[in-house]
C-alpha cells in the first residue's frame, strides 16, 4: 500500500469512528475503500489484495480468461482440507493478550485491556482493535502482514460492519434479530455481555461472536469473535474456533490505569 493509499485509507478509519462514537453507525467508506484497493490490485498485479502476501497461501483459487458482465461478483471462498484436519490437534496453551484503548467523553481516561486466547491463533495487523489468524501449525516468526481469505481469523471490533452493527443495536433496544443463524442471550458474564450469536455476513462468510462493550462513552455495538467459511458450519473445526472465542470473552478483563484531567476541554 502506498503513502496515498495509507493516507486515504487512514481518513476513512477516522469518518468511520467519528460516525460510530456521535452513534450514527458505520458509513460504508470502509467497504468501497476495499473494494477500490482489490479492483487496484487486480489491474495492476491480476489479484486481490486480501490474498496478497510474501508468504506462501493454503488457499485455494480457480482462474477464467472470461470476464463477468457483473459489476461485482461475490467470491467463492473454500477451506483448505489441512485447515479443517487442524480440528484433530489439540489447541495450543492459551496466552494473556493485552492492549489499551482511551476512553471517557473526551478520551481522557486510559484502559487495559486483556483477555487469554489460543495460541492456535497468531497476531497479525488489522484495521480493528485486534486481530489474529488461526495458524496452529506456524509460530510467532511469520509476516505479520501475512493475509489468507480462507483463514479462520480471531477479530475484536470497535465499530462493526452493517449486518452486526444494526443487529446489536437491536438487541440492546429490546428487539430480537430475524436473520441470525443462532441467537443466546448471555446473562452471566456482566453488564458488557448480553448475548452471543452466529451470522452470515455479506460475504458469504460466518461470524460466531458475543456483543461485548469495550468502552463505556462510545461504540456500545463493539463485539469478539471469529470469521470463517460457510464451509465449516458443523464440522470439528467450528467447535474449536467457537471454543476459542467463548475463552476470550470468559476471561476478558479492563483496567483503568489513568484519568487525566481536562478542566478546559
């Protein structure tokens, strides 16, 4: 990504958690911006810059010389059958992540954050609170710009895309959503946790995860949890990313460490 690229992509981050924090949700500059990078990278390099990596990928891609009529065709995304036998391996120890985040009206209180999650996921860069990809078979020495659509991938998110955003909303004004693939609510891990659930996004993909609020002036509809494929609904790998994430969310704690004071603000 170059310097123009980061600069846009970094004033369109900002658009987005502007809209959050006021609560007018997620403008959709996130998506277009995406999309705009992939269609770059497709004229320039012939792929999609959520596949590029310096590393070597366990997806799985199929090529045509036709080109679709359509403005946009969704891609067909399938797991590798080594990821799904990674479900006969036991998980690797869990580990203590931690990270700060600023909070309060006028962000002047500073948070800890912390939780254990599996070390069958490793961190990589991400455009959210914290990411990692589910890579039981690596260890820590691997490019962290490393990116693999059809990878499991553990997320901790701020500001959600539509689907989930509209869908936490809901449920904390009382309502019940219509188009999850499972829906609980969670009434003892405290106030920040009300319900898990399991959706299909706009992508195709599967997201299992708990609403959980990371701060306490802004972004009420934050969430954890983990993307996968269509293809491992039901299957032995699901039960262990599920797991992973129902850990993280059971040992998730916050830590004030500091509150400045801003008598002129």
């Amino acid at each position: 990504m170059g310097l123009f690229d980061k600069l846009l992509k970094g004033a369109v981050d900002a658009i987005d958690n502007a809209a959050a924090k006021n609560g007018n949700g997620p403008t959709g500059l996130k998506d277009l911006f995406n999309q705009a990078m992939d269609k770059k990278d497709e004229a320039i390099n012939g792929s999609s810059s959520t596949t590029a990596s310096n590393k070597p990928s366990t997806a799985t891609t199929s090529s045509s010389g036709k080109r679709s009529n359509c403005a946009y065709t969704r891609p067909k995304y399938t797991t590798p059958q080594e990821v799904l036998d990674t479900a006969s391996i036991p998980a690797k120890p869990s580990r203590e992540i931690t990270y700060e985040i600023f909070d309060g009206k006028d962000a002047e209180i500073r948070v800890k954050v912390s939780f254990d999650l599996s070390g069958d996921f490793i961190e990589t860069e991400c455009d959210f609170d914290y990411g990692a990809m589910y890579l039981p078979n690596c260890d820590d020495d691997f490019d962290d710009n490393y990116s693999d659509s059809n990878t499991p991938y553990f997320e901790m998110v701020s500001a959600p895309d539509d689907e989930i955003y509209y869908m936490i909303d809901k449920c904390r004004n009382g309502g019940t959503p219509d188009n999850a693939m499972m829906f609980l609510r969670v009434d003892d891990m405290g106030p920040r946790i009300q319900f898990k659930a399991k959706v299909k996004n706009r992508f195709g993909k599967i997201e299992y995860f708990y609403n959980c609020q990371f701060h306490d002036e802004f972004n009420p509809q934050s969430y954890i949890g983990v993307c996968y494929n269509a293809d491992v609904v039901g299957t032995p790998l699901e039960k262990k990313l599920m797991a992973a994430v129902d850990e993280t969310v059971r040992t998730m704690k916050r830590e004030v460490l500091e509150v400045e004071d801003r008598p002129f603000r």
